[in-house]
C-alpha cells in the first residue's frame, strides 16, 4: 500500500439504544402494514387460516448485524514482557498457568512483532498504519487519529479502556478515540502506578491512589465490572487493557513473600509476571462465570521486549536477556495468544508472522466490517487464521521506528522469520545470528537468500515512498510534552 490511508473526517457518535428501539418498532409497523395490505388484495385471506406448513410473508428492514452474532472483545496489552516471559514459548523462570490456558484455548503465534518500545507499539496497535505514516514522537498520537475502538464504536459497540495511556491528551479527550469508559494512568501526568498508586483518571474525575492499593488491582477490577455490567447487553463490547504490569521499578507484588520495598529489584520481576498472569486469568474466570466466553475474543501481547535487567532461562537451557529498545527479537518478538472458542479451535501452534498492523482489520472483520468498508491499513486480517485457512497469510514484517518522529534517525528494516534485512544494507540469518552482529556480505549470498534480499529491498522501497512525504521532525500536536517512561 503505497499512499497513505484516508480516515473518515468525522467521528460518529451513536446511541443505539435508540436505533434499536426506532428498528423494533419500524419493524412491527411494517408486519401490520402487509397484513393489512394482504388483506386488502385477496378477500380469500380474512377466510382462510394458513395451514401449519403455510408462512405469511413479513416485511423487512436493513438492520445493523445481529449482536448476538457479534463477539465481545478483550485485548490485552502487557508492558514489557518479550516471548521468553511465558511457560507456554518455553520460559523456565516464570510461573504462567492462566497465559497457557488461554494458549490451550486457541492460537499461540511463534513470530508476533512489535516495535522495540511502549509509545510507537500503541500508535501502531490502536491505528493499524506502521509507524512510518502517523507516528509523531514519544508519548503523543495524532489528535484526530482514528482507532480500532473508533471503528467499533461505530458498528455499535460499547467501548472501554483501563491501564496504561501515555499518548498525551487530556481527559476531555479520550472519548475522541473511541472509548465510551476509562480509568487511565499517565494519561494528564505521569505517577506511581504499583504500591500506594498516585491519581488515575475515570471517566473525567480523577480518581487519587489510597495507601494499600496496588494499581494493576484497581484497573482489573475496573476491567471486571465494566464486563460483568455489559455482559448480556444487546450491544457487544470491546475492552482494552494495557496493563500495567510488568515495567519497572521491579517492586513487590501483594502477593510476594519477601520484604515489601519501593527500591526496584529484579528478584521481583518473577512476582510481577506471576501477578500479571493472575489478572488475566481473573478476566478469563469472570467472562467464564458470566457464560460469555464462547463468544468473546480474548487477545493477549507484550509490547515490546523485556527490560535488559531481566535475564530469563529457557526450558531448552538457554537463557535470553531482554532487549527493550532493541530491533533484535529480544526487543520486539513477543507472546501473542488469540482465543474465541466459537471460532478457533484449542491448542492450535500458528507459524504464521502477525504485527501490530493485523489487530485493526481482524477485529473489524469480526465485528461486520465487510471489504467495501474497511477502514485502510497496513495489516492483514487474521480472520482467516481462526478458521485454520492460511491461504494469504503474512510472511513479512516491516519496522520503521524513531522514538524523537524524526526520519533521519529512524531504524527500518522488512523481515521474513528467518531474514531480516535493514535500510543501511545488513541482511542477518536471524535464527543463526539472534544478536544481529554478524551481516551477511552480499557476495557471500547464496541463490535463495539473494531472492529473500531483492524481495525484503522492495518492501523497504515502497515504504520509502511513504516516509518521502514525511517532514523531518513531524509538528507537534495540541496535548503538550509527555516525559519518556524509562
């Protein structure tokens, strides 16, 4: 896709409540008018009762799609956590028995990528557009950026968002992007989020910390209640939640044993994995309990990989250290699991590569959006995937990332799963070279690699032609400087 997506200019605010009641009515007005009508014409009816296999034909009416067709959605974004922090890809250090069963409810992808770090990942997963098209600088989005919770609204969702923010704006204007409810941290300034919280902001009231409360409690209890209050709605609804857990400062969790402390000790990261994995497993019991769980899709990724304090053993022996900030797979490779079990089956090992792109279309997709009006993106719908067709699957990948939005310090490069080749030239065996310090001279290329190398060039030359369009240093927006979340 060589020009850059053209979003709707104006945001649509609908109350369905009044939709669905003015279709009810609309509905039954229009059966009485064809009775009558039928009536009317053919005197034989007001003798005759139909037989039993007999049908009276009923006027219709274009309603929205049924919702009771139209899945829930849960998408649950993790803060700094790579691949190696789950049992189910293998982890040895960690303890994750919720993760692996909602591995074991449908599909674990081996190759999900992110970008190397927490703001650009959330501006590429909420618009579904690489970063090379919309991406401003740290901690900011584009002010009349269009995102999956403005598309699902508009298909008649309710809409909610709890966790983590960082995308500059105010309270007055969460409610741009689509989301009807929220309880955010670091959306006005940014505070402690674990322990003794600072404020949070709800729904435009701030919402001050107590001391004893521990901030993921607070925004999984948030999450809990806004699904149990729209669980049997006639409206699905779409929470998002990116968690707080498990960036720094590595601090305890209630739930941890050893002294409780403020300093940051990465003796605690186990327990915050542990904690993090608790709460998803606390969202997977309650949609369970409410018996909606068939028809929800449940979503979980890390944002990007895991701080490089944290060195974690693999069940194979090896051990990873995490490389947020980092364009190897230690900083951008992470866990994606994708659960409906309407739909996908169990235990399903997807070798498939997915980005950030993918979650705009595919949830669209689910929720009616047809090829006609889907919004333009850079993903490709996993849809097909969850009814086991890998016919036009993603085999690539591509990254353009600068934390400052300027492009003359961006990194880029496009990827297969085993090849990855930069703007600057290196072309790395990645499953042979997993630091990335070793680049493959060209001369030294075999036949097919020299294929992959001139496909993944053409990738890069047509994204360049986006970035062409690009100022320097993008202007910026209205919402004011955010401090960068070290």
């Amino acid at each position: 896709m060589d020009k850059a997506p053209q979003s709707p200019p104006v945001r649509r605010q609908i109350d369905f409540r009044w939709v669905n009641a003015l279709e009810m009515k609309t509905t039954t007005i229009l059966a009485f008018l064809s009775l009558c009508l039928s009536a009317a014409i053919s005197p034989a009816a007001t003798e005759t009762t139909p037989a039993p296999s007999e049908t009276v034909a009923v006027a219709s009416v274009p309603t929205l799609p049924d919702p009771d067709h139209r899945p829930n959605i849960v998408l649950i974004l993790a803060d700094d956590i790579g691949y190696e922090g789950l049992q189910c890809y293998g982890s040895a250090s960690y303890h994750t028995p919720n993760l692996d069963r909602l591995a074991s409810q449908g599909l674990q992808f081996t190759y999900a990528y992110a970008q190397p770090v927490c703001t650009p990942t959330r501006v590429q997963l909420l618009s579904g557009k690489y970063n090379v098209r919309n991406y401003i600088r740290f901690g900011e989005i584009n002010p009349h950026e269009l995102t999956i919770a403005n598309y699902l609204r508009d298909r008649g969702y309710s809409t909610c968002i709890a966790g983590k923010w960082q995308l500059g704006g105010s309270r007055y204007t969460i409610t741009n992007f689509g989301f009807d409810h929220y309880l955010l941290w670091w959306l006005e300034k940014k505070s402690q989020r674990y322990m003794n919280p600072g404020d949070f902001i709800q729904d435009k009231v701030t919402r001050p910390g107590k001391p004893g409360e521990y901030g993921p409690d607070i925004m999984n209890n948030y999450v809990l209640n806004f699904i149990k209050e729209h669980a049997h709605d006639q409206r699905p609804f779409f929470c998002y939640y990116p968690m707080l857990l498990v960036h720094a400062p590595f601090t305890p969790t209630p739930l941890s044993t050893a002294r409780k402390t403020e300093r940051t000790d990465p003796k605690f990261f186990p327990d915050m994995v542990a904690y993090a994995d608790l709460m998803v497993g606390k969202v997977l019991d309650q949609l369970d309990a409410l018996g909606i769980r068939d028809n929800t899709i449940v979503m979980f990724m890390g944002d990007n990989g895991t701080n490089d304090a944290i060195v974690s053993r693999m069940k194979d022996g090896t051990t990873i250290r995490g490389g947020k900030d980092l364009p190897t797979d230690a900083g951008t490779r992470e866990p994606l699991l994708i659960s409906w079990p309407a739909v996908i089956k169990p235990a399903v090992i997807d070798n498939s590569i997915a980005d950030l792109t993918d979650f705009m279309p595919t949830l669209c997709e689910a929720a009616g959006y047809t090829a006609e009006d889907m919004p333009q993106t850079d993903g490709i719908s996993l849809m097909p995937l969850f009814h086991g067709n890998k016919t036009g699957a993603r085999d690539w990948s591509y990254c353009w990332i600068s934390s400052s939005g300027s492009k003359d310090r961006a990194v880029k490069y496009a990827r297969t799963i085993d090849y990855k080749l930069y703007s600057d030239g290196r072309f790395f065996d990645v499953p042979k070279d997993v630091l990335e310090q070793h680049p493959i001279p060209e001369s030294a290329l075999t036949k097919d690699q020299r294929a992959i190398r001139t496909r993944l060039q053409g990738i890069l030359k047509r994204y360049d032609s986006v970035e062409a369009q690009r100022p320097a240093t993008p202007p910026l927006p209205k919402f004011g400087k955010a401090a960068r979340d070290d």
